[in-house]
C-alpha cells in the first residue's frame, strides 16, 4: 500500500511538470501533425473529386450510304445518321455527363486551337471518310485524339472512353465483313441485323452508356482510410516517436530517484519505518505508470486526430505493453549507473538520441531497400527497434503470434534491463 502511494505521489508531481507534458504529449503529436499536413488533409477524408474533362469535337465525317443503311440499330440505342453523329452523341450523352463536357467547334483548325491555348483538354477530330472507311471492309476508320500535353488525368479519361468505344466498332466491322464474305451479296440491308446480333452476343449494349464504355467505380468507405497512402506513412511515424519519447519519459521519470537522493529527501525516507525495497518500488512503479499514461493517450489522440488505424484490439495492447515495460525499465537501467542527475543531460543528448533513432531508422527510410534492412537487422539492436517492430506488426495485421513473439522479446529486454537497474539501486 505504501509502495502505490509513494508511486502515485511521483506520477503526480510528473504531470505537474510542465516541461514533462510537452515531451510526453505535445512533441510526439505535433511532430506527426506536421508530417501529416506536408502530406495533405486528404489523409482523413480519403476522398478525391474527379473533375470534368473539356473536350471539344470536330466531326468532319460526311458519312457514307452503307453507314447510312444500318443507322438505326448503332450501339446504346443513340441515333445516328453517320458514324461520326455517333461519336458525338456518345461524348455528349447525360451518361458521361459527370466526366466528360463535350462541344461542338465547327473544324479541324478550331478544335487544336481550343487545346493550345487551354481552352479544352482534349480535342476529338473526326475525318471526313470517317463513315466511309469504316464501311469499306477494306478501308481505315481512325479519329484523331489531339491533347493537353501537361495533363494526364482528363486526357486518361476521355483516351479510355474512345479506346473502348473503337474496339466496340471495331468488333462490329469485323464481324460485318465476315458476314458479307460469307454470304458473298452486295445487298447492305443486313448491316443492321449483324450490328444488333453483335451487340446482342457481345452484351456490350447496355442502357448506361457510363458502363459500356467506362468502369466507374467509388472506394468502400469502410476501407477508403485504411487504403489511404497518406495514413499508412503517418502511422508508422506515430508510433515511432511514440516511442522514442516513451523512452525519454521513462529514463526522465526515473531520474527523479537520483534527484531525490541529491535533495537528501530519499536518505531520509530510509530512516523511516518504511523498508526501502517498498521505497524503490513505489519508485519503479511510477515510472511504469507514467509511460502507461503517456502511451495509452497518444494511441487514443492519434485515433481521434489523425484517424491512425493501429490495428486489432489484443495486438495493439500487446505491443503497448511491450513499448511501457521496455521503456520504463531501460528508464532504471540507465540511471543506476548515474552518479547525479548532471549526467542526465549526457544521456538524454546522447545515449537516449541515439538509440531512439537507431530503433526507428526502419521508418524514416521508408520502403527502399537499404531502410528493410535497417529496419530487419540494425534496428533490432536496440530495444526500441522491437518496440517499433511490435506496433508495426499489429498495424500490418499480422497474426496475434507473431505480436506475441516481439512481445517476448520485450519481455527478456525488460528482465535484463530491471534486474541489473534493482541490483545497483540497491548496492547503492
């Protein structure tokens, strides 16, 4: 009981600390904040509006009496007298609507002029034997797609949506001129029987133009934060130098035992009654509860600021486990073997730096070779390298045994750290 009240008594005078807060709480969170508006406040919407591509349409095609024949049976329904009337309609459709915004320009000349000076995205130019060459089995039907160089999405767009309705045509010539090699007639009137029992086999007319043409698709927006590139390089970062401060809350914390013993307050609390191995509990204690602290409220603020998704309930405490008792016994370790606290500020600068990015190198090199290595090997030389790797793989989704194992790992960090850190505390 003694030992819970001397335990408590420290972790209040360490959040009184102002100084204790802003490395516990304000750093870690402000470091990542500025990480995740360099990347964008995109990463908690995940959401991203596709803009309508201009394009404007040049038909030329004066069309052709075999085209002509069939005008009535063109693919989605959309009258026609030509095959470039067809074209037309497609883009302008209520359809495409939401991604394409199709006009008129009445020649080659104006079309190319409305790109160059941006004035569209996209110019569509239809020739004049548009018609006539598609109807010839064997003639040439092409359409020329004259673009913004600088751009890539809009021009993507409307490239898709006329690649697929060519192969859609192109399907439909080839199956005409098979017809009429076979049935060896110059009788055209059977144009638009094979054009429908085309489509009608090929299943691509449909009622949506959209769909024929174009696979539209909106993300889950059950998934659309987990899939977000943006939170998956915030996440890690996170939990990095949550850890990283975790360790210095810890070796802070404990310092408190050599500061007393400068104030004389600790050689006095000896004289009581009180056993010192209750003192150095109740000690030890409150670092343990200081880091609990401190690490289950970033795991929580960073849920609700940032969105960060830490992973499956069970594996997230395991690794929170492991990081609390690896860094509050490394806390013990260091400072037993300091004489006074004016060594603190070697260790702090030094020691606690070094390893810290030692054991998070793995994160700030990313997914470049030379950073997996680091992140496999080197980190792993230090125990905030496993805390890392146990976050990480509760993160990833990885199966609760393989959290288990860094958690074992932790656990022999902490027995070597708190063993050594007792036993000179009490030789002292």
């Amino acid at each position: 009981m003694k030992a819970i009240d001397i335990a408590f008594k420290d972790l209040t005078r360490s959040f009184r600390s102002t100084i204790a807060v802003v490395f516990m709480f304000v750093l870690p969170l402000m470091v990542t904040g500025l990480f995740y508006i360099m990347m964008g406040s995109s990463a908690r919407q995940g959401e991203f509006d596709l803009p309508r591509t201009k394009v404007v349409i040049a038909n030329m095609d004066k069309g052709g009496p075999k085209m002509q024949a069939g005008s009535e049976n063109v693919p989605g329904g959309v009258k026609a007298n030509t095959l470039g009337e067809l074209v037309v309609n497609v883009l302008k459709s209520d359809d495409l609507a939401e991604l394409i915004d199709a006009s008129l320009v009445p020649d080659v000349a104006s079309a190319r002029f409305a790109v160059d000076n941006q004035q569209a995205q996209v110019a569509v130019i239809i020739p004049a034997d548009f018609s006539r060459q598609f109807a010839d089995p064997y003639g040439q039907a092409a359409i020329e797609f004259y673009q913004d160089p600088t751009l890539t999405i809009g021009p993507s767009i409307a490239k898709s949506i006329m690649s697929r309705f060519m192969d859609t045509m192109s399907g439909i010539k080839i199956a005409l001129d098979v017809a009429l090699e076979h049935t060896e007639t110059s009788d055209y009137a059977i144009i638009g029987q094979v054009i429908q029992q085309y489509l009608d086999t090929s299943s691509t007319q449909t009622k949506d133009l959209a769909e024929t043409f174009l696979d539209v698709r909106s993300p889950d927006k059950t998934t659309r934060t987990e899939e977000n590139p943006v939170l998956r390089v915030v996440g890690p970062i996170m939990g990095a130098f949550m850890i990283f401060y975790a360790f210095y809350t810890g070796t802070s914390t404990a310092e408190s035992i050599l500061r007393e013993e400068e104030e004389r307050t600790l050689p006095r609390l000896f004289t009581t009654p009180t056993p010192q191995t209750t003192i150095l509990t109740g000690k030890f204690l409150a670092v343990l509860l200081t880091v609990s602290v401190q690490v289950t409220v970033l795991i929580i603020a960073a849920k609700l600021i940032f969105g960060i998704q830490w992973g499956a309930f069970l594996s997230v405490v395991l690794a929170a486990v492991g990081i609390v008792l690896s860094a509050s016994s490394f806390g013990i370790f260091i400072n037993s073997f300091l004489k006074n606290t004016k060594q603190g500020g070697v260790i702090f600068g030094g020691v606690l730096t070094m390893t810290g990015m030692l054991g998070m190198i793995g994160v700030i090199s990313g997914n470049s070779p030379t950073g997996a290595m680091l992140g496999n090997s080197v980190a792993l030389l230090v125990p905030q390298g496993w805390a890392v790797r146990g976050l990480t793989l509760a993160m990833n989704g990885q199966p609760l045994m393989a959290v288990l194992l860094n958690l074992l790992a932790l656990l022999a960090w902490f027995a070597l750290f708190f063993t050594i850190g007792v036993w000179r505390f009490n030789r002292r």
